[in-house]
C-alpha cells in the first residue's frame, strides 16, 4: 500500500503539489504550507508525520526542498 500523502515534485516556478489520498491539497512551498494542509484535512499532528513514509511519499526530489527544478 502506497503512502496516503505524496509530495511531488518540485515544479519549473517552485514548490511542490501535495495530494491527500489522490486528491490535490494545494501547492506547498515550504514545509509550514505542507502542514497547513494535512491539518485541514483532519491530521492535527502532521508535524511529526513529514518524515514517516508509512504516511508521506516525496517525489522526484529532495524531502523538504521547495525550490524551482
């Protein structure tokens, strides 16, 4: 079973799309966004689930980096 929450990767202008269960929350451009989102999406502690990849997938780049590809 693949992680519920995948982080894409970093886009040509920045920032990352993130999806939640295959539906897209928003364009993250730095972790605070990324956890804004998962909070809205009834995850009150996303803080500590960034690096657990039962739960978070990051793709095609670095974990945490943001910046243009």
């Amino acid at each position: 079973m693949s992680a519920p929450i995948v982080i894409h990767r970093p886009s040509p202008t920045g920032g990352r799309r993130v999806t939640i269960r295959d539906h897209i929350a928003g364009l993250a451009h730095d972790d605070h966004d990324v956890v804004e989102f998962l909070r809205r999406a009834g995850l009150p502690d996303a803080e500590q689930l960034l690096d657990q990849p039962e739960w978070v997938e990051w793709r095609g780049g670095r974990a945490h980096r943001y910046e243009a590809a």
